[in-house]
C-alpha cells in the first residue's frame, strides 16, 4: 500500500498543476476528483497483485521479494512529481516576468522588494518534494539494496527507513502551514520594527524642537529657586543657536535612522523567507 501512498502526492502535484498553470476552478475539479484518488489505488493494487506468489516476511514488514520490479512504481511517482512541480515552477516564472515586462513598459515599478511570487511557489514546491523524497528515498534505497542480497545487517538504514515511510503525512502537514507562519512571523516582525522605527522619529523630533517659553509661576514656585534657575540656564542655551540649524540637524538625524531601519526591514523579511 506504500504505492498508493507514493501516488496521492503524484495526484496532489497533478491538482496543484492544473490550479495554477490553467487556473481551474472548484467545479471542475470536482469533476475529476474521482480519478486524483482512483489512479493510485489502481496503480497500487496492480503492484499488489502482481507480487502475490513473491511475499514473504523479511525484517521490517512483508515484503515483494521479487528482483527490483516491485518498487519501480515509487521510483516513478519521484519523477513524476518531480517533473509536474518542475513545470509549475516553471509556468509561474514565466508569467511573472513576462507581467513584470509589461510593468516597465508601462512605466510602472517592476517590484516593491517582496518575496517574488515565483520564488514564493518555488520554495513551497521545494519543501513539497522535499518531504516526498525524505519519506521514500531511504525506503527505496533499501528495497533495492536488499534485492541485491546486500544490507540485510545495515541497522542505520534500516532504521532510517522504518521510521521514515510512515511519516509521509506529517512532512505534508508541515508543508501545507508553513505559509500561513511564515506570513504571520513577517506581519509580527514588521509591525516590531515599525514601532521601533516610530518612536525613533519621535525621539529626534523631540530633540530637535525648541522648548516652550511659557511657564507656569505656580509649577516654578512649586520647584524651587533652583529648578528655575537651571531652567533658564537650559532656555539661554537653546537660544544661542539657530532654529534653521536645529532643523537641519534633526532632519538630518532622522533620515539617517530611517535608513538603518529600512535596512534592518529588509534583512528581517529576507531572513524569514
């Protein structure tokens, strides 16, 4: 049943194949969802079958003893699956640059510093085949290892592979939310950042402007002498320089910080990508 196993995921890249090169809809889908779930049982159960006179009971679970045919089913779902999210990688690339294209001729900006969405869908098909062949490589490896009468010892691979195959539905798991976190530790991150960035302004705005000249008698007297007195020292001191050289300063600082803030944004969002 391994096989069946093996060619759901083949089906699954088939379905994300058809959604997004040729843009099919849920009703039409439907149509064929028969034949995503019927293909791998049909291929499965054939292999089952076939390998009825050869069963027999070796290490792990029972196996086909038969010479190297009995996983060539697996070997092909790994190619299969491999070509189908090839192509789709391949189909979104193409359209993104041919829009992007169009974007400079029109005079439009041709990116905003996101994630493309080519390598959006690249590294999702990435992880995606990276969970198919974590999963059947160690347990193909071994198949036909043990059909060249050798590994029958081999305990690392065995183990690998026992504990491997039945995960299959777990690596997909993590796969299928890993966007949804990802895009919520971006918006947490920026948000952080922008915070940060904000009373950074604040801060050298705050520096930068003149201080009042109304003070309230009663809040001076409230003070002491001596709190009034370093008072006008400080006011005597801003009144010697400039306002237009304050201004100009503060300016100065502030952009100064956006620019470390913007590069600490775009190193952030690149990191979680």
């Amino acid at each position: 049943m391994g096989t069946i196993s093996a060619y759901m995921n083949v089906s699954l890249a088939f379905y994300y194949y058809l959604v997004i090169k040729h843009s099919w809809d849920e009703t039409r889908l439907k149509k064929i969802r028969w034949a995503l779930f019927l293909f791998p049982m049909a291929v499965g159960f054939a292999f089952a079958f076939a390998g009825i006179p050869f069963y027999d009971s070796l290490n792990l679970w029972c196996n086909n003893t038969a010479s190297y045919w009995p996983d060539i089913g697996v070997a092909i779902a790994i190619g299969l699956a491999t070509i189908v999210m090839t192509l789709v990688c391949w189909d979104v690339y193409t359209k993104e640059k041919a829009s992007m294209k169009w974007k400079r001729r029109a005079g439009g900006a041709s990116g905003d510093g996101r994630q493309t969405l080519s390598s959006q869908v690249f590294w999702q098909s990435f992880f995606y085949l990276m969970a198919f062949y974590a999963t059947w490589s160690p347990y193909l490896g071994l198949q036909y290892a043990w059909a060249g009468g050798s590994s029958f010892t081999n305990y690392g691979l065995i183990l690998t592979a026992a504990t491997l195959v039945p995960l299959q539905g777990f690596w997909n798991c993590l796969v299928y939310v890993r966007p949804r976190h990802m895009k919520k530790a971006k918006e947490a991150l920026s948000r952080r950042i922008q915070t940060s960035k904000t009373a950074s302004r604040l801060s050298w705005t705050k520096r930068g402007s003149k201080p009042s000249n109304n003070t309230d008698p009663k809040r001076s007297n409230e003070l002491g002498s001596s709190n009034l007195q370093n008072s006008n020292n400080h006011h005597v001191t801003n009144e010697d320089e400039k306002p237009e050289k304050i201004k100009r300063r503060s300016e100065e600082e502030e952009e100064k910080h956006e620019e470390v803030h913007d590069q600490q944004v775009e190193t952030a969002v690149r990191f979680t990508e």
